[in-house]
C-alpha cells in the first residue's frame, strides 16, 4: 500500500522522492525456530543428558531448542538490536540470570563514532566475541554444538568498541564486560572483566580469528584471575568444502593469590561438503581436557579428558528450513557418564531437529 501510495504521489507531481529508498525501513522483523529430538541411549531417568552439554540437552522427548523473536534498527549511524527467546537453550544456559532476564537473547545498541572510519560503540547483551559457533543452530555447520562451545560463552554483557578497515579484512574490538557469560555480575564481584578480538581475513576464503578473556568469575574476597585465548581458523577449500578448526586454552588462578594456575584446553575440527544446494554433510573430531575441574568438575581422579566424534546430514528443501540429524559419540578416561544409572566412561546420542527462520 506504501508504494502504491508514494507511486500516486510523485505521478501527480506532489514528490519527487524514489520510491524504493522512502519504502525502505530500518526497521526489520525476523524470527527463528528449533524443534528437535534427541535420543540418548544411556536414557537418563531425569531426560537431561550429560551435565556439560546446554543445547539441545533434553534426552528421549521432543523439543524446542531456540524459538526467538527479533527487532532490528539500522541506521548510517545509529543500530539497535532486541530479541527475546524461548526453549531449553534459554532454560539451561540462562539458569543463573534473574527471572525478567532469562529470555532475553540480545539488548544491545550502538552508535558509530567516527565519520572517516567504521568505528562504533556498542552496550548492552551481545552475542559472544569468543567461538566460531552460535546458539542459532542453522549458522553452525553441525546440529549439536562442541563441548568447548558449550563451556565457553555463547553472550556477554558489557561495551565494545569495534574497528572494521576500509578493506573488511581486519576487525578489531575490545570490550568490558559484566563477566564469563554474564548479564548480571556475581554478588560480591567488583572485578571488572575485558575482551578482545582480532580477525583477519587475507582472502575471500580464509578468515583467521584470536579472541581473548580476562576476569574474575568469584566474589572479590575468593578472587580467582582466568585467562582465556580462543583461535579459530574458517577455510573454504573448494566451492563445496570447507573446515573449521579450532583451539582454546584458558587458565585461573588456583587459589586467591596463587601463582599456580590450573589449565584447560581443547581443540576441534569440523569439515562440511556440500555436494547440492539443498544436501550438506559434516564431521567433527574435538578433545576436551580439564583436569582440575575448572569448567567441567566430574570429582574423577583424572577429571574431564573427553574426545568425541560426529556426524551430520542436513536437508534444505528451501532457503529458510533446514532439516538434521547427527549421530555423536563421546569417551572419556573416567566414568563421567550414565547408561541405565550406571557409571560408564561413553556416551552416544542421535539428534534431530528442524529450523525454520523468518
């Protein structure tokens, strides 16, 4: 009706205004939704599959992973995002946040500073700077996400002021945040916290990115420093391959004080073929090792040293419904897991889901 009108008027000679630029808003509406089903062959009592794992967790039962509702305002200078959420991502990754919070997806505005250069500053609840991996499973090349993008932050509170060159090929940001994914600090926390991020990219094909975290996560009076690097790596090795590998390595304090620090790590790889438009195929090998118990406690003797593997088949029968499923197995050196309320060093679990984005 917009342009029916705007058409009228500049017939009858009342505008002289382009049509296509006044009818377009900046104002966009978009929406997404995850329905999936994962069975567990350890068949937890609890339906909850391992404790490390906050997407996609519900074991033996149908499911919404992410359904969100999203607003976005988009100017030369001046951006906002809001967008609430809904499903068992936001249950169990957003446990320890107040109640009015928990369904928040992302609250951020920004403002772009500098007239000669893409430079901004953006506050508020932000997807994270840290991973190659998000909450919405239709970016990510595999259904599930890896455990070290499960045990690192998937969003962070805080500012950010990021550089983007003239030739796209270099961003630069660093931020202060709230916390290791965080919307409200930890009670007794005065500690401020601080991000980073460099990615390069040298061509249209590779991109190459170096995130870091520095903060406290408890009470100022037990004061534990963590140090965390993530790097990461895309690379498009044909028009219908591409890889993804990963490292982390993060550290903390093992006591207020100490100058002993106890270390995690792990690295990840995932390939992706696409043999159609409509067929993708992928493969991860991932290991996560965290002895100490700093991420992931298990109170084993040797702590959290899991490897695991999938695989995963996707169907797009359009642009915007993504159909999967993905066959995962995981071992570790001690018995982390449940098979029939017993012990067991293995897990194995087939996911299904279908996304549909608006």
């Amino acid at each position: 009706m917009k342009k029916i009108i705007i058409a009228a008027l500049i017939a009858v000679g009342f505008t002289s205004i382009n049509a296509q630029e006044v009818s377009k808003s900046p104002i966009t509406f978009s929406g997404y939704v995850d329905i999936y089903y994962s069975y567990d062959f350890g068949k937890p009592d609890n339906h909850i599959r391992p404790g490390f794992i906050y997407s996609y967790n519900r074991a033996n039962e149908v499911n919404l992973n992410l359904g969100m509702a999203k607003v976005n305002y988009t100017k030369e200078s001046v951006r906002a995002n809001f967008a609430l959420m809904a499903g068992t991502y936001a249950q169990y990754n957003m446990a320890s946040e107040q109640d009015l919070l928990k369904n928040i997806y992302e609250a951020n505005a920004g403002v772009k500073i500098s007239k000669g250069n893409n430079l901004w500053i953006d506050a508020g609840v932000m997807p994270s700077h840290i991973g190659s991996e998000s909450a919405i499973g239709k970016d990510c090349m595999t259904l599930t996400r890896s455990i070290g993008a499960e045990n690192s932050p998937y969003y962070e509170t805080g500012v950010k002021v990021g550089y983007t060159s003239p030739s796209e090929k270099l961003y630069l940001a660093a931020m202060y945040l709230n916390g290791w994914q965080r919307i409200q600090k930890v009670d007794g926390n005065h500690t401020p916290a601080f991000g980073t991020q460099v990615t390069f990219k040298p061509t249209g094909k590779v991109a190459l990115n170096w995130s870091t975290y520095v903060g406290n996560e408890q009470p100022d009076i037990d004061k534990k420093w963590r140090y965390f690097n993530d790097f990461y790596g895309t690379f498009k090795l044909t028009d219908k391959t591409s890889v993804i590998a990963g490292f982390d390595i993060g550290s903390q304090q093992s006591a207020k004080g100490s100058s002993d620090y106890d270390i995690w790590y792990t690295p990840s790889a995932i390939i992706q073929y696409k043999p159609t438009d409509k067929i993708q195929l992928a493969a991860r090998g991932e290991y996560y090792q965290d002895e100490k118990g700093v991420i992931i406690p298990t109170g084993t003797s040797n702590g959290f040293k899991t490897y695991g593997f999938s695989a995963n088949f996707d169907y797009l029968p359009t642009e915007n419904v993504m159909f999967r499923i993905e066959a995962r197995t995981l071992n570790s050196k001690d018995d982390v897991f449940l098979k029939d309320n017993n012990s067991t060093n293995s897990n194995v679990c087939i996911t299904t889901s279908l996304a549909i984005s608006i």
